[in-house]
C-alpha cells in the first residue's frame, strides 16, 4: 500500500472538508495510529543474528571419493552448527502432527527441507535456504604457489 505524507493528508482533508473540527479529529486519530505504528516497532526483538551452515547427506559414512550432496541451512549465530539437524527433525515431527503431514508424512532429512513449511523451521529457529540437495565437494584447503595450467 502506498504511503502518504501527514501534511499532503491533511491539505487533501482540508480542501474536501469544510468542517475543520472534523478534519482535527481525523488527523488527531492518524497521529495516535502513527505513534502506536511506531511503539509497536520500538518493542520488537532485535533481528537474530545467523550463521550459514551445509548439512552433508553421507549414507555410508565416508566423505573421500563420493558424490556428496546437502542442503544450506541458517541457524542462529550462537547456537552450534550440530543443533540443525534435530531443528530439521523437530520441525518434521510437527508438520506430520498436520493435517497435510498426516496424509504425506515426511521421512527423510531431503524431505523435511523439501516439503515442510518456513514457518515450522522458523519456530524451531532453523532457516532452510535450499529446498533440493545441492552438490558439494572436497578440497585440500591449500593454494599452490606455483600457477597450474588448468586443461580447457
């Protein structure tokens, strides 16, 4: 919705009201509605600060020399980055309480990101950036001194 200025509002009031004590009450009602709009904004709790985390899809329990793939998850920056998949699972548990979980219920991990809704993940403080599994890779974390031809 477009917003307006008090004072465009008011020479708008006044020139289509002839009645001034009528435009005083209006504009007296905007200024209360304001001053609330703004002790409402006052009162809200910070925004959390958040930390980016990839949950890795390992079914074999070893990471060298196989396609691995996960899902990018936010978590609170002071919580531990080993809380998300319970987060996961706990927002699980409750869309399958759901008359939708009920009929579909989720099993997996890809399937909670996939199909249960921001809102669940969000009272369980978990932040599912993508909903299908990305693929990740390793790397020895080094950079050669030497530049190395790479092949075209």
């Amino acid at each position: 919705m477009p917003k307006i200025d008090v004072e465009t509002l008011k020479f708008i009031l006044q020139r289509n009201e002839p009645d001034i004590r009528k435009v005083n009450d209006i504009m007296h009602e905007v200024e209360m509605e304001l001053k609330a709009e703004e002790e409402e904004k006052a009162n809200r709790p910070p925004a959390v600060k958040k930390q980016y985390s990839i949950i890795i899809a390992d079914a074999e329990g070893e990471l060298s020399k196989k396609d691995l793939t996960g899902w990018v998850v936010q978590i609170p920056e002071d919580d531990s980055v080993t809380v998300a998949p319970e987060r996961i699972i706990a927002a699980a548990y409750e869309f399958n309480t759901t008359p939708k979980g009920r009929r579909m219920p989720v099993q997996t991990i890809g399937e909670a990101c996939e199909v249960v809704t921001a809102k669940l993940f969000k009272e369980q403080n978990i932040w599912v950036k993508t909903k299908v599994p990305v693929l990740a890779m390793t790397c020895p974390n080094q950079i050669p001194t030497e530049k190395v031809d790479r092949p075209d």
